[in-house]
C-alpha cells in the first residue's frame, strides 16, 4: 500500500466518505483530496452499518483513510473499534459528533 497523501498537519482539504459502495470509495480515493475519512457515523443510515463496516475494513486492508466512528453512546462504537484494530491503512479515527451535552455545562 503506497500513501501518496501529505502528512495530516499538513492536509488543507479533507473529504468525508459514506462506504455505501466500493465505487464510492474508489471514487474518493482517486479524488484530489489531502485526506479521506471514511464515516461510519453519519454517513450510513442504521440499516446498513454493519455492511458499511465491513466494507471499510476489507477496503482498510489495502488504502489508507481515517475513520469517523460511532458514538458511543450505540451499540456500533464498541463494534467499530472491534472491526478498526490493527488494520494498515487505518491512520486514525475521528470522534463522532456530541449527542449530549458536556457533563461540565
């Protein structure tokens, strides 16, 4: 796996990707952007996460991408960490938006 993508403090433009399809995430692979993140939160409606999971971590495996997990808050946090780990095109992960306000307000 060859990662032509600048280092991520010097990224200047960062593309979101639902993993609905392996043509999608082609696409945006092949996209001038300095860096993907694959969204497993918002980007996949309920119905589909876990195809959607699947789908990233088979496409982790060869092209490299950060990950935007779950709340964890879900029952799909604990299964995106599960299916994350250890996987070589993985550069990190993003946190999922709040849902709750801070416990500090």
């Amino acid at each position: 796996m060859v990662d032509s993508r600048p280092d991520p403090g010097l990224a200047r433009s960062w593309l979101l990707v639902a993993p609905l399809t392996d043509d999608g995430l082609a696409a945006a692979d092949a996209s001038d952007a300095d860096a993907l993140i694959v969204d497993l939160e918002d980007g996949l409606p309920d119905s589909v996460k876990t195809a959607g999971r699947a789908r990233t971590t088979a496409w982790l495996r060869d092209h490299p991408a950060w990950v935007r997990i779950s709340s964890r808050g879900t029952g799909e946090w604990s299964a995106d960490i599960d299916a994350l780990a250890d996987l070589p095109g993985l550069r990190g992960s993003c946190w999922p938006s709040p849902h709750t306000a801070p416990m500090w307000s």
